[in-house]
C-alpha cells in the first residue's frame, strides 16, 4: 500500500472517531425557536405549566420573551442544545440598543440575553414594570 494512501485511510478514520465522539457528547449547532409552538415547548420544558398569553420571539430563533396571565415574565435563551429558561425577578433590568433588547436577569450565572425583537420597546417596558 502506498504511504499517500495508508495517511489518507488514517486520517479518514480519526475524522468519522471525532464526528461519532460529538454525536455521542450530543454536541451541535445552537439551537434556534422556529416558531412560537416551538417556544411554547421549550417554555414548558423550562417550567412546567407556564402557558404564554404574549410571545417576543426573536427575529433569528436565539431566545424569546413571554408572559403569563399572571403577568409573570419567562426570558428563554440557548443553553448548550437546548433552552434554558428563567422567570424574571424584579431585580431585571432592561434596555434597548438599537433595535436589540438586552435583558439582565439579575442572575450572574444565567447571564445576560440580546433578543431582536418585533415589540422591543414593549417587552422593555413590561420588564421595568415587573419592579412595580
């Protein structure tokens, strides 16, 4: 066999090694919000029984905004492959830059989300009046 060969065969291997470790490990593309069944779920997921009466979805699927008839806000936003989800303390903050919302949960650990939203202005607002 020629060497050229027996280097391409090995490297062909250790790439199909690599490709069925990260398949294994679950790894892949972050995970996008198709539409706002799909956030329903991912809300469900995230806390059991939350039903949305508002959704703010974001304009590429990163995360999205939701509240409840309760007035309670739900902010999703990828975690690895999947959603993680926070109800929104009255220690949230929000501003809007440009046409992002940022939203800071106040939850060092869960860190801070920029959605693109259709109502940023109002999602902003309802954010602020969760202090209330």
């Amino acid at each position: 066999m020629p060497p050229a060969l027996i280097q391409f065969l090995g490297s062909l291997v250790a790439i199909l090694a690599l490709a069925g470790v990260a398949w294994w490990l679950k790894l892949g593309p972050e995970p996008r919000l198709a539409d706002e069944d799909a956030a329903r779920r991912a809300a469900d997921e995230a806390i059991s029984g939350f039903e949305p009466v508002a959704i703010g979805l974001d304009r590429s699927g990163r995360g999205a905004l939701m509240r409840d008839a309760a007035g309670r806000i739900l902010l999703l936003r990828p975690h690895g492959v999947h959603f993680a989800g926070r109800l929104l303390p009255r220690e949230a903050r929000a501003r809007l830059e440009g046409d992002e919302l940022e939203i800071d949960p106040g939850e060092r650990r869960y860190g801070k989300a920029r959605l693109v939203l259709e109502d940023a202005s109002a999602w902003a607002s309802a954010i602020e009046a969760v202090r209330i």
